[in-house]
C-alpha cells in the first residue's frame, strides 16, 4: 500500500474513529485498563497473539470477550486443565463402522478468536497442538491439515499466584506471544466506577459488533504502510542488540542476562510500534511509540540468570535499564 504522506494522514483519521468505536464498546463493561484494550488492538492489528498475566478478578477474561463482541467474528472460550488432551483443543478423527472411513470432526480451535483462560495448567502435547496452530495457522489432524480463518488470535490468560497443577510454558511457545502483559490492580476511582456499574447488574451489557474480518484486513494494510524513518529502525535494531549484549549501551549487567531477544522481538517491535502510531493517529512512527511498547514485547524474551534473581532483578528491571541507556534518535 503506497500513499502519500497527506492522504496516509486522512486514511488514518478515518481508520482511528473505526477503531475509537471499538474502545467505546469496550468501555460501557471494561472501566480502565486502557493499556490492555490497547495491546490486544494493536495484536489484533499486527495478526499476532497475547499472553495476559494478572491475579484472579481483574477482568481479564471479561475484556477478551467483550472485544471478541465487538467484532463480527467467531469466538471460543477454552479451559485448559491438566486433563485436557490435543484432540480436546483441535479435534479427532471417527471411525464410521458401517463404511470402514474415518471423518473429522474439528474441534473449538477452528475460531477466528481463542481465549486460552490458565494456559499454563495444560500438559505439553497441548500445548504442542496450540504451537502449530499460532505459528502455522493451521492444524494437522491424521495425515490432514486445515488452514485456519483469517483473522486467527490466541488470547491466553495465566494466574501468577496458584502454580500447584500447572505446567510452565515452553520458551518457543512464548516467545510466540507478542505481547506478554501484566495486569495490575485498578485505582480506587477506577474500582468505585466498577461497584457502580457492576453491583445492581444481573445481566449482561450489550455490546455491538463494530467491524468485520474485511475491515480488519483493511486496517492492516494501512498499518503497514505507517512510515517509519531509519532512524527509528536503528533505535529497535539497537534495543535488541543490547538484551544480547547490554555493554553496546555502556550497562555492566552482562552477568544479569541469560538469553536475549531473538529477532522476531525487532519484528514485533517494529510491527507494534505502527501499529500503535496508528491508534495515536499518527502516519508516521516516534520513538516514544517504540519505548512504550518494547516492556510488553522484550519482558518474556530477555531471560535472565541466577544472578539477577538473587539480587531480585527481573527482566523488567533489565528492559528499564536499556531503554534508559539506549541513544534515542
């Protein structure tokens, strides 16, 4: 998609009031956590998946769902436990006894929006199964694979707290994840306006659906084409470089850092960094559209050592230092 810089301006304006009304949806049942409607828009505009940490009661399911409300697409709630097993997830073949075939029967992964709630309490052949699914868009049952709807999004939910009967993810499924997003509890304004809207309410708030797979295709091509300078590229290239080797940016804390980014984090930062000019409703990307999404792309790519943990560092406190240190254009 190649447009001038004028016209870019006023695609984009037409686009971001698509988009506000998607927020205006969510925000007659969601009060607050505004970062996270916006990170799941942004996935959603970058065709990726998200991984939602957060304590019981913060809403994280509710404001999947009620996204997945706003658009006109097929969604299925899945509940991973430690008994689940991968035909559960993508479905099985059956055996037909009076004409000796077998037929497929698919299971709830052949959705356009997954919500994964405690992806974390099931077994690996699981989470096996839901790998191909988010990197090859497909599913392979016996010797078939069927490709999945356009737009496919995992949406994963895992409790922080209660790890008894829970399985820790696999660093290549993770890292899959573009965005992984911790959940914070909302400020006392924020909860009173949740007690008044939610405590006399027994039933459900309607919310509309406000734009359809078409208008989700529409609105990735005009992302794409939100202009990024060489500059900008330089400072993500830079930002990912130093999670590998933190002394480019003058930080001794190469004993801190285990495994770096791969290079899948320059893409999603690039990719998310548009997209999120996009919701500012800007044709061109800053710097601070970069440092305000890199803590959500780089938290679960930088993997830090036992000396960090001992000095009661995490890899946000890692990202924090770089994005301090790193040259800003």
């Amino acid at each position: 998609m190649s447009v001038d810089v004028i016209q870019l301006r006023e695609i984009v304006e037409k686009e971001l009031t698509v988009l506000n009304r998607v927020r205006e949806e969510i925000g007659k049942v969601i009060v607050g956590q505004t970062a996270l409607i916006d990170r799941l828009l942004i996935a959603l505009l970058c065709n990726n998946h998200v991984l939602i940490e957060g304590v019981p009661g913060l809403a994280k399911t509710l404001t999947i769902t009620t996204l997945a409300r706003t658009i006109q697409a097929s969604f299925q709630r899945i509940q991973f436990t430690p008994d689940l097993l991968p035909g559960d997830l993508i479905g099985t073949l059956i055996y037909n006894p009076k004409t000796g075939d077998f037929t497929t029967r698919k299971g709830p992964i052949f959705a356009n929006i997954i919500l994964a709630d405690e992806i974390n309490r099931a077994p690996a052949k699981v989470q096996s199964a839901l790998l191909e699914a988010m990197q090859e868009r497909q599913i392979t049952i016996g010797d078939q694979s069927f490709a999945l709807d356009d737009p496919f999004m995992v949406l994963a939910t895992q409790n922080p707290i209660e790890q008894e009967g829970t399985y820790p993810l696999p660093e290549a499924q993770v890292d899959r994840f573009m965005f992984k997003l911790l959940i914070s509890y909302p400020s006392k304004n924020e909860e009173q306006q949740i007690l008044k809207r939610m405590a006399g309410r027994t039933d459900t708030i309607p919310v509309h659906a406000i734009i359809s797979p078409s208008d989700i295709s529409r609105i990735r091509e005009v992302t794409g084409a939100i202009y990024m300078d060489e500059k900008i590229e330089e400072y993500i290239l830079n930002l990912v470089a130093a999670t590998r080797d933190p002394g480019l940016c003058k930080l001794d804390i190469s004993d801190l850092i285990r495994y770096g980014a791969s290079p899948r984090a320059t893409i999603f930062l690039a990719h998310a960094a548009k997209a999120n000019a996009l919701l500012a409703g800007r044709g061109y990307v800053t710097p601070q559209d970069v440092k305000s999404i890199a803590p959500d792309i780089l938290r679960h790519r930088v993997i830090v050592t036992y000396e960090a943990e001992a000095e009661e560092m995490n890899s946000d406190d890692i990202v924090k230092q770089i994005l301090d240190n790193v040259e800003v254009p």
